[in-house]
C-alpha cells in the first residue's frame, strides 16, 4: 500500500546534546533488532517509508515531536548504530546531511561489492529519487537531506528532506521500492510539507507531455496509480496539546503502567521490578514496534515515552531512558538464542493497553498530567538542552 500526505514540519535550529544522541542510537539500534526478530528486514524498510510511524519513532526516542529536526536527527543515530551491525541485520544506511548525502553512490557502489548486489542500480536509484524531488518536483523546497535504506535482499527506501526560508519550513519525502512501478508518475509514499497552493510538479502523471522532453526516463508509465492517501498535518506551535493526543489511547497507557500492575497480569510476570515510569516508556515503545499502522496517527502521544531534548511535553527521564533501553536490549539477546519469553512479555505491554482502549473513558486533566511529569521530571533525572531538572522550590529546602 502507498501513502501520500502532507505536513507542516516548522524548522528548528538547534542541536541534539551527545547525551541523547547516545542514547537514541541505543533505542533505535534496539527497535530495529526488534522489529526484524518479529517480522524480517523488509519489514524495517516499510515502517521507515510510513510517515506516521516514522515521526512516532521519533517522539518515542525523545526528539521534539514535529520539528524538522527529528529527521536528521533519527537517521543520523540509526546510521550510527545500525551500520556497525549491518552484516549480521542485513541492513545498510547511506547518506545523510549535507556533504554526506553526496557520498550516498559511493557508498552504496561499496555495499555493492560486499554483498553482491547491484550497485551501479542502487546508485541511480539514489540519484533519481533526488532528482525526482529536486527538480522534477519545483514546490520550492531545496534538498539537504538524503538517506538511502537498503536491505541485503534488494529492497530499499529513501526519506530526504528539503527547506523553505521563505516558509520557515520542511518537507520530507518517503519512498519505497516495493510499491515504486515508476520514478516519474505519482512515485511517493508519502511527501510532507505545507500546502503553498500550485506547484510545478513534473512527477505528477499529469505532466507526462512535459516530461518526455525534459527527462529520459519518462517513458516509464505505472499500471497501477495510489488508492489510498493518508495526510499528517503537523501544527506550527512546538507544546503538546490535548488535541495532538488521543486521548484514549495515551489514557490506557498510563492506566496500565501506574494503576495496574505487572503482576496483576501472568502475562507480565517477567517485567516485575520495573517500576510505573519505565512501564509507561515500554508501552509506548511496544507499539512502536508491534503496533499497525492505523495506531500512528497521532505522533505526539509517543513523546510521553521519553519527553522532548526542549522540554515538550516534558524534559527527557535519563534514567527511564537507559531502563528501558536495558531492559529492551535483553530482550533482544535472549530472543536472538530463542528465549522469547522477555520479548512476549514486553509485546503484551501493547496489547493489554489496546484491549483497555476498547471500554476506556478518558479521565484526566491533559494540563495536569503534563504539569505532573514536569513536577517529577527530577526524580527520573530530567534532563533538557537547557539543562537538568531541578525539584519544586518547596521541596529543595527540604532536601537541602
């Protein structure tokens, strides 16, 4: 199935501090283990074309929510934490930001050699999905990211990423050779970007005349056009609101994670000792990677795993963090020799919590919840660019 939607990424300048990058290379490094002991390596390559879950992955691993900054950002730590381990995962990502993204052929003819495929293709691959969004496509957006995803079968996707000055923003475009008949007519899975009205769009099967006379490659005509279009349209203002959540899946969350508890459930027994915050962080993170694709519609909600580096909705819990990063990567190993047990438990996570969805009623102050993690950001080591959380007035007097 091929997605295609649009929205508003504002950009935001800034940087990620070397203590979450460590630990967002962790996670997703974790994530993606995951997601192939379940499912395979294609299945990686999906979810990295799907624009919902892949801003949902972001929020989970504790970027700011919407910004463009979460796509350089998650691509730079799973580089970092995949490719070392691309041999045994059978994945390999190229390129990046800037300079690096001009070094994708290159590196993908290196693959090439390693592995047998055919790297002269996946370079033009490369070459043409920029092509198709630099040129073909004039919404003035200039590319400066590009990340070439391929798996030692074959299959791979691309998510670039171009700029406006003139809007302040970004738009990011997907794509996904399991479902690309063509380079040149209606190629995405998904494009995101604000609407800024009529544009010359030479990839739309429209402008089939125009091409022919200005790319080789039009010749090329799908048999089959998109049947379905999802939109994500990401709002301008950089809190989390009560309107960016549903609020009956984040509710049976945290009704799972702090009023219920592990051994209520049999299920659950081998996650005992984990207390409610870290339960909180690896529901999310369970549906991150065994949710459907119908469960990331609402990115935002996934930030309540592990706050946001700027303080939205709350400062980063360090400590949760790397619990849950342990406490995922041991259930990868023991998956890896067949101990799957750890792996179910945490996958039950999820379930539990969808099946609470189904009689739940929304309950609590959104306002409150958010003013409540902020409250206790200190006591899970709380931690933003601006620096670590620091306890109420009151309580500093009583600790000091």
């Amino acid at each position: 199935m091929k997605y295609s939607g649009n929205s508003d990424l504002p950009l935001h300048y800034g940087y990620v501090p070397v203590w979450l990058a460590e630990r967002m290379a962790k996670l997703g490094l974790a994530i993606v283990e995951a997601i192939i002991i379940e499912y395979g390596k294609a299945e990686v390559l999906s979810r990295l074309s799907d624009p919902f879950w892949f801003q949902s992955l972001g929020a989970v691993m504790g970027m700011d929510w919407h910004s463009s900054g979460i796509t350089t950002s998650v691509m730079g730590a799973l580089k970092r934490s995949v490719n070392p381990h691309s041999k045994e995962l059978g994945i390999y990502i190229c390129g990046g930001k800037g300079k690096y993204s001009r070094q994708t052929p290159a590196e993908l003819m290196s693959i090439g050699e390693r592995t047998g495929l055919d790297g002269e293709y996946l370079a033009r691959c490369s070459k043409l999905t920029a092509k198709v969004d630099n040129t073909a496509i004039q919404d003035g957006f200039q590319l400066y990211l590009h990340n070439f995803i391929v798996s030692d079968e074959g299959q791979w996707a691309v998510i670039q990423q171009g700029m406006s000055d003139a809007s302040s923003t970004a738009r990011r475009y997907h794509w996904h050779s399991q479902d690309l008949l063509s380079f040149v007519d209606d190629p995405h899975t998904s494009i995101y970007g604000k609407n800024a009205g009529l544009i010359l769009n030479m990839a739309d099967k429209q402008a089939a005349p125009a091409r022919s006379s200005v790319m080789q490659i039009s010749s090329e005509y799908p048999d089959i056009m998109l049947n379905e279009i999802k939109k994500l349209v990401m709002p301008a203002h950089h809190d989390v609101r009560s309107k960016d959540v549903d609020l009956k899946r984040l509710g049976s969350v945290l009704w799972l994670a702090h009023e219920k508890k592990p051994a209520d459930f049999s299920e659950l027994l081998l996650l005992e000792g984990l207390g409610p915050r870290t339960l909180q962080s690896l529901a999310l993170v369970s549906e991150v990677i065994y949710g459907t694709p119908s469960r990331f519609t609402d990115p935002a909600r996934f930030s309540f795993a592990h706050g946001g580096k700027d303080g939205h909705p709350f400062p980063v819990p360090v400590k949760t963090y790397d619990e849950t990063i342990s406490t995922l990567q041991t259930a990868v190993r023991k998956a890896k020799i067949g101990q799957t047990d750890k792996q179910e438990a945490i996958k039950k996570l999820s379930q539990i919590a969808q099946q609470a969805e189904k009689n739940f009623i929304p309950n609590a102050d959104f306002d409150k919840l958010v003013e409540k993690e902020r409250a206790e950001s200190w006591r899970y080591g709380g931690r933003t660019v601006f620096g670590k959380a620091k306890p109420p007035a009151e309580l500093q007097l009583k600790l000091f």
